[in-house]
C-alpha cells in the first residue's frame, strides 16, 4: 500500500453562520486574505531544517497515512509510535480552543506519551485580528526552535491569550529558546506564512470549517467536546491499535492504517461553495485614485491592495503582463486597503501617496513599485532610505508617515471595499466585475476580452472613448445600503454612558457578559465616544445567549449594580464583569466578590439574584432584540442604523457620520419597526447557571424526562430560500423551490437515509455536515418559537415533518 506525504496547498478557511443562536461577528468583519473563493495550488510550504526533531523519542519516523498524513515536520508531542494520535486544527484566539487545550492537557496527563501522540494544525479564523499573526510567530518558532521550543510558545500564547501582540510574540520566542533576532527578521518577513496557509488549506479540504476540529486517529469531532468524548475515542482507538499489532501489523503502520479506516466514520467535506460571481458589474467610483493607462482604454481594472500582503505583490506580474498585451486599451487604476494584520501597510501607503502628493502621479507608481520589490522592508528606516532614493522630501515623508496625513484617502478606499465586501487583498474589479485573489493571467483575460467587445460596441454607438468607463458604471450595481431598525428609545431604566440622554446619536448596546466579541469591542467604543464628544451617547441593553451558562446570571447582577449605585456603578461593574469571562470568573461567588470590590451592598445583590428581582428587565432587552430580528452579540443600534458584530472603530465611526445626517428610512433599507410596545411574552425567567448538559439519554418513548429537566436536545437540517432570516448570498431559490427540496430530504429520511448524511446533502447551514446537524443541548426559551414548539412534540428518537421558521425549512430529530 502506497502513502503519499500529502503537501497541502494555501486557501482561506471560511467561517461558520450559526442560525438559531450565534456568537459570531458578520462576514464583514473578517479580514481576509487573498484567494478567498478560489481553490489555489501552490509550491510546497517553504520548510526550515528542524532545531529540536519533530517528535519526541522516535529513531524512524512512521508511515504518515494518507487521510489526515502526519510528517516528521509537523509540531508533534510524544511518541511518534503512539497507538492514539489526535490532529488539531486551532486558533490562538479562539476561546474554545483555550477551553480544549485544558481538556488536552488531562488527556496528555492520563495516557502520557507513549499511548498518545498530538500534533497541531494551524487555522486562524479571519474575524480574530490577532489570530494569523500569532500562528505566523508560532510556525516562525516551530521551524527556526523545533518541537520542543514550539510547544513552550504554545503554552505561553494559551497562558496569555489577551497578549497576542508582536512584543508578546518576541518575548516568547525568546523564553522558548529562539533567538529574538532571528524570530524577528523571520516574523517580519513573514517567512513561513506559506506553512499556515497550507494548513488552513488541507483542513478545509477534509471538512474543518470552525475551531477547534479535531481528528483522533481520523475520527472527526468538533468544538471543545466533554473529555469523556474524547477519552471514549481514545481508548477505543487504543484497543483497535492493540488489535492491529497481533494481527502482525507493525507499529510505523498502526495510525495510517486506522486513519484510513476511520476516514470512512467522517463526514465528508460539505459541498464546495459556488463559484464567484464575475458577470455582476458593481459600481466603483474612481474618486480621483492614482492611475496607469489612459483614461480612454476600453477597461479599467481597480485593484484593492496591501503594500506588504505577498498575494498583492505576487499579482503584479500577471497585471505587468496584461499591460504588455493590451496596451492602451488597458488602464490599472490602485485603491489602499492595507490589511490590519500587516502592522507596516498603512505606513507604506502613506508613503505612497505622499510620493505622489510631493511629485505627481509618476511618482506614486514609482513608488508603489518601489515598496512592493522591498516588501520585507519596510520598518521607518527603510522607507527614510527610499524617499532619498526616490527623491522625496524626506522631512514630509516622515510627517506624514507619523501624522497619518493621508488617513482620509486610506480610509475612503477602505470604506469602498467594505461596502463591496472586498475584504482580502489583492481584490480587483474588471470595468466593475469581480475577480478576487491573485488569479491566472487567464481568469482576467477572458474578462478583460468580453468587456473589450462590450466597449468596442459603446463606441460604435457614438460613446466617446474616455466616456467608457462611466458608461459601463451608469448600470452598474450599487453595494448594499446599510441596514436601518426603529428600536423604542431607551429610558431612564438603561444604563448609558457619554452624552447626556437626547443626544445627537444614541447607540443602543446588545451585548452578553459572555460572548468575547461584546468584549473586544468596548475599547473601541470608548474611543467613539471620545471622538465625538457630547455628540454620542451608548446605552446598553441585554442579550445573554443561551448558550452562554454565566450570561444571565451576570446580567441580572448588573442590574442590580445599577440599582444600587446608578450609571456609573454599573459601568464600574461591568468592566470587572468583562475582566474574566470565563464560568469560574463569572460564577456566583465570583461576581459577589466582583460586587463587593466595586462597592456594592452584596448582601442585597445576592438577595436580588435569589430572587429572580430582575429577570424581567434583562427579558425586556432580549425580547426586544428579537423583535427586531436581532439574534447574535455585540449588535447596535445607532440611532435608526444596524451594525451587527464587532467591527473596528474606523467602521463605528461611518455609522456615526450617517446617524449624524438623519437621512430619510427608505421601504428596501427597513428591517424591523419595534417601537410599539410590547408586552412581556415570557412567564417564567430563564435558568440562571444551567446545570452541565447531561450525555443524551437512549432513545426512549416520551420526552416526559426532557421536560422535566427543563432543557432539549435537537438535530435538524435547514433549507433556506431568498429572503428568508440569515440566507447567505448564493441561496437563490424560492420559497416553493425550498419547501421542495425539503420535502424530498424528508422522503429519503423515511426511506431509511441517515440523518447525518441527509444532513450533509441537504442543509444550508455551513459547518451542519461537520456537527451532523446536532445543536446539542439548550433550555427552553432559547430557540425561535416555531422551532421549540415543533421539538416540544417529538419523542426522544423521533424525526419531525417539515417545520418552517423565519429562517427556512426544517426536518427535525430530537435527541433529548
């Protein structure tokens, strides 16, 4: 039997929409690299000899297996004969993947290395801005310190996960073994970035969609599971491997030979996602951005880039040679959307621009070319020494490096990609069609030749020749408006912050004690209210996810917080609330002594908790929220303006300039109108730190049991159609077309189909394929109606018929 060492290529891992209940920011937010919707084969990862061996105690490494193959290049702990292996697929930033990694260290503990063998995996996930950066500082240890300095960073980067910062980076190189200068000028240069990518690439191929995924021995389990989970795999496995050595299998066969076989007990990968759109003509003004080419060529390509991404650098041949092949039917017309994890792009694109504010136009593409041939240098001495050679003013140079004096144009360009949801470099629009990445000279001919007949055609017509490209744009299709809701104005019950009440601009606040992303964005907000002060008053409102065990508890103490010592109290008290969001840090006793550190009478607070004296106000805020279709934290409202997710403070501050202009709500840009009242539709408050969910019960004829434990448990697929809750871009179909095809999903089901494999062919709910549609265990009140109603009837066991929501068409099995 032949195995292949199995060299994976570089792609982006897309990122998982959860439906009924989510944490997560929106699409918008993710900064993303190049190639996002295009399968990309590149070299072999650029590789460093090993400092320390890849595996601990093994002389010859065995066979790597062919499903999920493990090299001697790979960050591995224990023994590379271990019986049990587990691949890893995580994120620095990810909080699930922390909680796995305590879980991990047990399991390490319990079976030791010589039963069981890890190796990590790298998948960054794009809406965790200090993730990738921190996966390149890992990968730049493993390949210049080995293993063993790997695994220190490792610890160090979990230990400390709200440091993720550069000097965090050396200074834990540097406690692993690494020589600081040699890590820097390797991180910096971004040497192995190739080797994250080609991770991020092999574990989107076999399914991985989310963080953490894990393969033990080629089973596939997701998220940070029980360790009971995992210790029933392991020892499993373990008795499997102890099979295959008295059949005669010898041990450097053991894990190819039971990955192999387990290949078949994971899911497959879900259905590829349809190709990118490039017939759509999209609106892009030009706005005065530097130009090559004449303003009469029959096509103008935009380019979106990043003076330090080596995706943007990489297309330049391709542009350099369809210039050489067009001519002056061509013109190249540059946009800024300097990355934030590229720390030094903005500074070159200051740079930039002020070469061509100080000498012309010329001198913008000279230097553009420049900053792209030095892209691994461009620290403030570098670019001091390339304004000499340019010619520049040197002094203006640095001015207008430290000033940011070209912040305004960056920005506007910036702006312009996020409204057209360009959101990874390099991203180009050919006369305003869509080609992202750093694509086949091919992929922009057979473009660049369509719209050379389509203007040929305008100019047959009497179009004058440097009127073309406005020609082609007057139809062109403008990025979507943003999102307006009409929330209730806040009263004197809502604690708020910055202006007074009345404000110009009113942000109401959803957001969870819990969810890290409500975190992460409040340092930006303050910087909001600081930038326009006495113009902008934030105010919060509650929404404390289900699936956040600590979220209501907390809740309900902040109120009491406010209660007690009004506004500033309860700001005081949240930020210790948001200290550590973890269960122990947001336990009971924890939030009393929080209380008493912050002044409050805890004997009162801890009365107020008991009995449930404020369950209805933070009720009030949730019901609100989904009134207004609101379902995921942080969200806002900026006065009749929707901003879902935690989004930089650049796009915050675009919410705020269109608050601040009041312009009229048109009928396409409404969502939701909740300024009636309402009343509370509750009875009874939510559960205030539920138990830990119990293992699903056999399958039994009634769910009387369920009931009385007061949670469910469900599997379900969705179909959705256009226009339904949350439907993704390319879901296209009618309402009709998806009753349909649920139907259809139903008859196989009863045909004797699994649920699972229905699951993978059927659902439009990304990452569904991966959970087998399960959405584990939730309390009662934490699903949309219509979804709990329906799984309310089902036994423990039982299949539903199909069951629409806002969201779309369900099948669903009931579990617990």
């Amino acid at each position: 039997m032949s195995h292949a060492r199995g060299r994976r290529c570089a792609a982006l891992v897309s990122t998982v929409l959860v439906l009924l209940a989510a944490c997560a920011p929106p699409p918008s937010v993710q900064p993303t690299t190049a190639n996002q919707d295009k399968p990309v084969t590149v070299p072999a990862p650029e590789m460093a000899d090993e400092g320390e061996g890849a595996a601990e105690g093994a002389a010859a490494f065995p066979d790597p297996g062919t499903f999920i193959p493990v090299g001697p290049k790979d960050p591995i702990w224990g023994n590379a004969l271990a019986p049990v292996t587990m691949v890893i697929w995580g994120d620095f930033e990810c909080p699930f993947t922390s909680r796995l990694m305590a879980t991990l260290a047990l399991l390490q503990e319990q079976y030791g290395p010589d039963k069981l063998r890890v190796v990590w995996r790298h998948n960054p996930l794009p809406f965790h801005k200090n993730a990738r950066p921190a996966h390149l500082a890992a990968e730049t240890v493993l390949r210049l310190g080995g293993a063993g300095a790997f695994w220190k960073f490792h610890t160090l980067a979990f230990q400390n996960q709200r440091y993720l910062e550069p000097q965090s980076f050396t200074a834990w190189a540097a406690e692993s073994g690494v020589d600081p200068s040699a890590f820097q000028a390797a991180f910096d240069q971004q040497r192995f970035a190739a080797n994250v990518d080609a991770d991020m690439a092999f574990g989107k191929k076999v399914g991985v969609t989310g963080t953490p995924a894990t393969f033990v021995n080629g089973i596939f389990l997701s998220g940070a599971q029980p360790i009971t989970r995992f210790q029933e795999l392991i020892d499993a496995e373990l008795k499997e491997a102890a099979a295959l050595r008295r059949s005669g299998i010898d041990p450097e066969h053991v894990y190819a030979e039971l990955s192999e076989r387990n290949r078949e007990k994971t899911p497959s990968p879900p259905p590829s996602s349809p190709p990118p759109d490039t017939t759509t003509v999209w609106k892009v003004p030009l706005a005065g951005s530097p130009a090559r080419g004449k303003s009469s060529a029959l096509v103008t390509i935009v380019m979106f880039g990043d003076f330090q991404c080596p995706f943007t650098k990489r297309s330049l041949t391709t542009i350099a040679e369809l210039e050489a092949k067009y001519g002056d039917k061509l013109r190249l017309v540059f946009k800024h959307n300097p990355l934030p994890f590229h720390t030094r792009a903005e500074p070159a694109a200051e740079f930039a621009i002020e070469a061509g504010a100080q000498k012309g136009e010329a001198a913008f593409w000279k230097a553009f070319q420049a900053l792209f041939d030095t892209q691994e240098r461009l620290a403030d001495a570098d670019l001091e020494n390339l304004a000499i050679a340019l010619g520049l003013d040197v002094k203006r140079v640095k001015k207008a490096i430290a000033s940011h004096a070209h912040a305004t144009r960056i920005e506007g360009d910036q702006d312009l990609a996020e409204d057209l949801k360009a959101s990874g470099t390099p991203h180009f629009f050919v006369n305003g069609r869509r080609l992202i990445g750093a694509q086949p000279r091919e992929q922009f001919e057979a473009i660049i030749d369509e719209e050379i007949t389509k203007a040929g055609k305008l100019v047959a017509g009497g179009t004058p020749d440097a009127q073309i490209y406005d020609a082609l744009q007057k139809d062109a299709k403008a990025p979507a408006p943003m999102e307006r809701l009409l929330a209730p104005a806040p009263t004197k019950d809502n604690p708020g912050k910055g202006a007074p009440a009345g404000a110009a601009v009113t942000i109401q606040m959803f957001a969870d004690f819990q969810c890290p992303f409500s975190k992460r964005v409040q340092a930006d907000v303050e910087q909001l209210l600081a930038a326009y002060p006495g113009k902008v008053r934030v105010v919060w409102r509650h929404l404390p996810l289900p699936f956040h065990r600590q979220a209501q508890l907390a809740a309900e103490a902040s109120v009491e917080a406010f209660r007690q010592k009004g506004e500033a109290g309860f700001w005081a008290f949240a930020a210790r609330l948001w200290e550590d969001q973890s269960e122990q840090g947001l336990s009971r006793p924890s939030i009393e002594r929080k209380a008493a550190e912050a002044g409050l009478d805890v004997a009162k607070l801890s009365a107020a908790l008991d009995a449930r004296t404020h369950w209805k106000a933070v009720q009030a805020d949730r019901e609100l929220a989904e009134r207004l279709n609101i379902f995921g934290t942080p969200a806002f409202v900026i006065n009749d303006y929707f901003m879902s997710g935690a989004h930089p403070l650049r796009t915050q501050k675009r919410y705020v300039a269109k608050a601040l202009k009041r312009e009229p709500i048109t009928p396409d840009t409404l969502k939701a109108d909740a300024r009636k009242p309402a009343p509370l539709v509750a009875t009874n408050p939510p559960p205030l730190s539920p138990p830990p969910s119990p293992a699903p019960p056999a399958p039994a004829p009634t769910a009387s049991a369920a009931t009385t434990a007061g949670r469910m448990g469900a599997k379900h697929l969705i179909v959705m159609y256009a226009g339904s809750k949350r439907a993704p871009a390319h879901v296209t179909r009618t309402r009709a077309e998806a009753l349909a095809r649920a139907e259809e999903a139903r008859k196989r089901l009863a045909a004797g189909a699994s649920f699972e494999d229905i699951v993978a062919q059927y659902s439009d709910e990304p990452g569904a394929a991966q959970r087998g549609g399960d959405l584990g265990t939730f309390p009662r009140g934490a699903m949309i109606r219509e979804f709990e109603e329906a799984v309310d009837k089902l036994s423990v066991g039982q299949t539903s018929g199909v069951v629409e929501t806002p969201f779309g068409f369900h099948i669903i099995l009931r579990t617990q």
